[in-house]
C-alpha cells in the first residue's frame, strides 16, 4: 500500500512541476463555461424549467459536469498506449508493482492534483462570478463518495482499453470512440433529462451514467430522498466491482501477450 | 564382493549424481534450459496501398529471437552476454527479468519461474536497459529514488547507507534536485545504476549500460559495478557491444548469434582470441593495383612463408594489414613496413565484435 501512495504523491508532484499548463486548462474552462452560460439561458429563454430542471440547476449540472470531467478522465488509455508502443511499459514491468494498482494510484495523483488546481477555481467561479444558486440536500453530503466511486468506475473503462494495445498495439480509434460515448452518454455535455425518454432507459443499464450523472444530480437535485440517493450509489457500485473483474481477468490474458518493444 | 554390494554401490553412485545433479541446480542462481522466444510478425507491404491490404494480410513469419538455449549462472558471477546486433541478447534478459513469456523451454531465477511470478522477481532483480530509463522522468531525481525506497520497501538506514555509498563513488549528490529528462546521457545511466542496486538484490541485469559513455564515465561505471559485485555479492549479467567493458569485469562471457549460444567459458580463452590478432590500417603513398601483392611479397620474403599476416584492401586508401602475433610480433612487422615504405597515416584498430563472433563462428574455440 506504501508503495502506491508514493506513487500518488510522485504523480501530484509531476503535476505541480507542469502547474502552468493548468492555466490554460483553468482559462479553456472559462471560455467553456461562458458559452455554456448563454447557450442554455437561450434555451430557458421562454421557461421557467425544462425537464424539471431549472436554468440554474442545468448550468451547474454543466459547469460543474466540465470541473468533473477534468477530474475523471485518466488518460490511462492513452498513456499505456504510448508506452506500450515505444516499450516503457518495461519500466512498470521489471519493478515489484501490479500493473493496474499501479495506474489507479497515478490516475489518484492525478485526481488529487486537478481537484486543487482545476475543480476548486471553477467551482468558486461558478459561485462568485456565475452566482449559480446550490440547493441544499443529503445529496451533497453523499456527492463526495458518488465522486470517488464514479472515478474507479472511469479508471477501469480507460485501463480495460488500456489493456486492448497490448493486443493491437494502436487503439487510437477505440480510445476516440470511448471518449465520445463516455462523454455524451454519460451526461458529460448535457444533461440525461434532455435525452429522450427511451435512450434515458436504456442509459440506466450502461455505466456511462454513473460516471457523471450520478455525482451531478446529488449536486443538481440534492432534496431527494435517502434511498434514491442509496439505491443510486449501489448501482455505481455494481459497476464499480463489475468493471473491476472485467479488467483483472483481461489483465490476466493480455499480460501474456506483452511483447516488450526496444533494446 | 557379492551381488548385493554390487548393487548397493550402484545406488550410491546414483544417488551421488543425483544429488549433484540437485545441488548444481540449487545452487545456480540462474538455470536456463532450452530456451526460446518465437515472434511471429505481420510481413508490412510498402506504400499506403501496401499498408491498406495488410489489413487484411495474414502473411505473418516468425522470427527465432532466441532459438534453444541453456546456460546455468551462479550466485556471485559477473557474466558478459555478448553477440552481435540482433543476437536475441534483450530478448533473453527480457525473459529473465520477467517481462516476456518464453515460448518454450524452462528459466529459473533463485528457483522460481520469472514471467509466472513476476512481482516476486522483480523483488530481487535490478535492471538497466541503457536506452531507457527506469526513472520518472519529470520528477527530480531524489524523488524517483524516494519512490523506489517505498516500492522496493527498503528502509531508511539501508537506503542512506546505499545513497552514501554512491556519492562517494559518483558524486550523485549534485544531480538530486535535477529533473530526470533534463540529465545528460552519461548522469542518466549512473543514476539508473544507482537504482538498480538501491534495494540490494541478488541479480542486476545490465543491457548496454555503457552505451554512449565517455571514456572516464564509463571507467567509472565499470569500477562502480566491480566494486558492487565485491562488496555485495550480487550476480550480474551485462551486456554490451564494448568489449572493453567484458575485459575489465567479466571472468565468463557467454557468446550468442542467431539466438543460439555460441561460446560460454573463460574469457581468457576469447581473450587470447582477440588479444592475438592486431589489424593495422596503413596509408600508403603511390598506392596503386599492385600494391597489395607488392606487401605480401615482402612480407614473404621478410618473415618466411608462414608469417600469418593477411593483407586487404578494405576502403579506398586504406590498406589493412591483419596480424597474427603468435607468429610475428607487430612490431615487428610495423618497424619493417615503416622502413621500407612510405607511409602517410597508421592506425591500430581493436578487433570488433563481429570479427570475434565470426572467428568463433569459424571454430576458432574448439
Ligand atoms: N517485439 C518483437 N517483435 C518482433 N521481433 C522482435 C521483437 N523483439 C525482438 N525481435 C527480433 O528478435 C531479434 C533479437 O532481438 P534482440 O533485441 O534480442 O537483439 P539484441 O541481441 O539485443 O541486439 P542489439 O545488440 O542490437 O541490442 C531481432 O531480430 C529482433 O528483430
Ligand atoms: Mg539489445
């Protein structure tokens, strides 16, 4: 256990060494949510609420979907890729780690890193320059721990892909696809309510929507009451175990097959 | 005598080879037995249009990385694994090291089987591919080795003891709060060294550490590693293309081509191998078609007919004259051919890898 928290601390150290580039992903956040702000006032021009949502319970559903969104995504696909690619997958290889445990700390380190640089300013911007209005609920209590699940649930999609190159060595197609399918159907751009009714019952099987519209609606929609806010978690936890055990028995496969590049 | 003592002595002698068949297996740190590491690879068509119809191309041909070998390594060896570009040499200590399943055959490191525990061989194996870095390269380079300290679990008198050890050889200290993409090659690799020894393991696994050093780095590193496996015992194995790195550490070197094992003896062997033959390279003024049989006939007639000295042409200019020293002494043959040409330019060249494969090839050891 030691051994991976030195890894999440090494990660969030890399991160606060390149801090600069989070400016500009802090100043791409701005312009997102500015845009955001008057495409969805146009659309709430005429009402009150749509879908039972109010203006302001969309834009922080999307504004803090976008804050979210940096948190999430892992990139691990795309880093193993590279490094399965080039060999230095080797690195991770010859040194007594798994593999997996391995990317899920970096994947922490990083999550860690952005909630203090990205999540916190855009969410103070949402406060204090959007004045978007929080409704107060035991969702948000329960928030912080939808949040955590809903990255494991994230980690393992992007590590079960992750896993893929070592088969076809190049799977920047499938990670493309992954992301766009993640994002949409997972309420990552707009919010599920503004899907039709049927898609929104199909979407209730999949995983994607426990990634974001879970966390999103405790924040969203927090005066439900406790049980559909338990019964949701559950069901991000299904996922969350179900993905777990795809990923270890297609490690056990794919780790066979690892034909390190180089030397 | 009679038959039951007979028969009795018999089972003691069986026994006998058993056990020293048991023990030499205990005891070899590194037991490697007809091993073979196949890669069957997709023929690529030239062109965007070849590229398109590999997609649907199942013309795939294997090629025998390493095609049956079998050496056993004991506990304390310094072992040069040489061959030439190609040989199968990272493919062997890929296997070693547990990072590639071997399609055949059995390796064994300390006795258990690496690929299949691969973590628990990691534990007590370093590694130093020269091309890459273990390192993390955007971090300072103390942090990697406080990162490795927690991942290898070694505690922090062991780990100040060995950080102290490498200042005083290396003078480490100066590079700790470098990032580690911002070191040079040669500060790269020391550090890299330095890591593979950080968690005191039984096996270090060096693949061309030494490539692209200078000389007194290199001189460094090898008196660094001399110095560890003294101290500590640890079994190396290195591999390099400079056998100036073989002669200084290596009491046994293992020669592979092909994927095979040519040679695994006494480097005095090799040595005298290479050590015996010496190619000078001669500019000779007013050079011209004949001046080749011009040399040879000299020669002849200087040191008799079995003077053991081949002469070729190899680039233009250039004259080689390769000389076997058990029969004429290079100097000799250096003194006469300066006084009895005019020469513009000399040069001692050291005998190549290559070449020593090939005379190895041409059973020069048998
Ligand atoms: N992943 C791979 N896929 C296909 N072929 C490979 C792969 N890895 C190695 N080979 C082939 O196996 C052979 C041995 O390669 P290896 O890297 O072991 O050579 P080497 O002895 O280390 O050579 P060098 O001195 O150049 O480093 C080469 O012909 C190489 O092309
Ligand atoms: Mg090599």
């Amino acid at each position: 256990m030691r051994k991976y928290l030195a890894i999440v601390r090494g990660t969030y150290m890399i991160g606060m060494i390149y801090r600069l580039g989070f400016l500009f992903t802090i100043a791409g956040n701005v312009i997102y949510l500015g845009v955001a702000y008057y495409l969805w006032k146009s659309i709430f021009k005429n009402s009150e609420t749509l879908r039972g949502l109010t203006f302001d319970q969309t834009f922080l559903y999307v504004g803090l979907g976008s804050a979210i969104f940096i948190l999430l995504k892992t990139y691990t696909d795309w880093f193993m890729n590279s490094e399965i690619r080039d060999g230095s997958i080797a690195m991770y290889l010859v040194k007594p780690v798994d593999i997996g445990t391995y990317f899920l700390a970096t994947s922490f380190g990083s999550l860690l890193m952005n909630i203090t640089i990205v999540s916190i300013p855009t969410i103070l911007l949402l406060l204090f320059v959007f004045k978007v209005k929080f409704i107060i609920g035991i969702g948000l209590l329960l928030f912080p721990i939808s949040l955590l699940i809903a990255f494991f649930i994230s980690f393992f999609l992007d590590y079960f892909v992750g896993l893929v190159c070592f088969y076809s060595e190049s799977v920047w197609g499938l990670s493309t696809t992954k992301d766009i399918i993640v994002t949409l159907l997972s309420g990552g751009l707009i919010p599920l309510q503004f899907f039709p009714t049927a898609l929104q019952n199909i979407l209730h099987w999949l995983p994607f929507q426990a990634i974001y519209h879970t966390p999103l609606t405790m924040i969203t929609q927090p005066d439900q009451s406790v049980d559909v806010f338990l019964q949701m978690i559950f069901i991000q936890l299904v996922w969350a175990v179900l993905l777990f055990m795809a990923t270890r028995l297609f490690y056990i496969q794919a780790i066979k097959t690892v034909r390190v590049a180089g030397g | 005598m009679d038959l039951d003592d007979i028969e009795h002595s018999f089972y003691n002698r069986q026994s006998l080879l058993f056990l020293f068949y048991f023990l030499g297996k205990i005891m070899s740190l590194i037991h490697i037995e007809n091993l073979s590491k196949h890669f069957s690879i997709l023929n690529r068509r030239e062109g965007l249009g070849g590229a398109f119809r590999d997609l649907f191309s199942g013309d795939y041909r294997t090629v025998k990385a390493v095609d049956g070998i079998s050496f056993d390594i004991d506990a304390g060896e310094i072992v040069g694994y040489i061959g030439p570009n190609g040989a199968g040499k990272s493919t062997t200590i890929k296997m070693m090291t547990g990072i590639l399943k071997p399609s055949g055959g059995t390796i064994e490191v300390n006795g258990i089987t690496p690929y299949a525990n691969r973590i628990r061989q990691a534990q007590i194996m370093g590694v130093v591919f020269g091309q890459r870095t273990q390192l993390w390269w955007d971090l300072p380079v103390i942090e990697s080795f406080k990162i490795l300290k927690e991942i290898y679990k070694v505690d922090q008198k062991t780990f100040d003891e060995h950080m102290g050890l490498f200042n005083d050889l290396v003078d480490l200290k100066k590079l700790y709060t470098q990032q580690v993409r911002t070191l040079s090659l040669g500060q790269r690799m020391l550090c890299d060294i330095t890591a593979s020894f950080l968690h005191n393991p039984q096996v270090v696994f060096l693949d061309e550490p030494t490539i692209g050093l200078d000389i007194s780095v290199k001189a460094k590193m090898r008196s660094v590693i001399k110095e560890l496996n003294q101290v500590r015992n640890t079994t190396i194995i290195l591999t390099t293309h400079d056998l100036g790195d073989v002669e200084a550490l290596c009491q046994r070197i293992i020669i592979i081509d092909k994927g095979s094992v040519l040679y695994d003896g006494d480097i005095k062997k090799v040595n005298s191998l290479f050590g015996a033959y010496r190619t000078l390279k001669l500019q000779i003024d007013g050079y011209n078609d004949s001046t080749l049989q011009t040399l040879q006939d000299a020669f002849t007639q200087k040191f008799g007919p079995e003077h053991g000295i081949a002469i070729a042409a190899t680039e233009e200019f250039w004259t080689d004259v390769t000389i076997d020293q058990a029969r004429t002494p290079l100097a000799d043959v250096l003194n006469f051919i300066m006084t009895t040409f005019t020469v513009s330019d000399v040069r001692i060249v050291e005998i190549s890898m290559e070449n020593v494969v090939r005379k190895v090839y041409d059973g020069a050891l048998k």
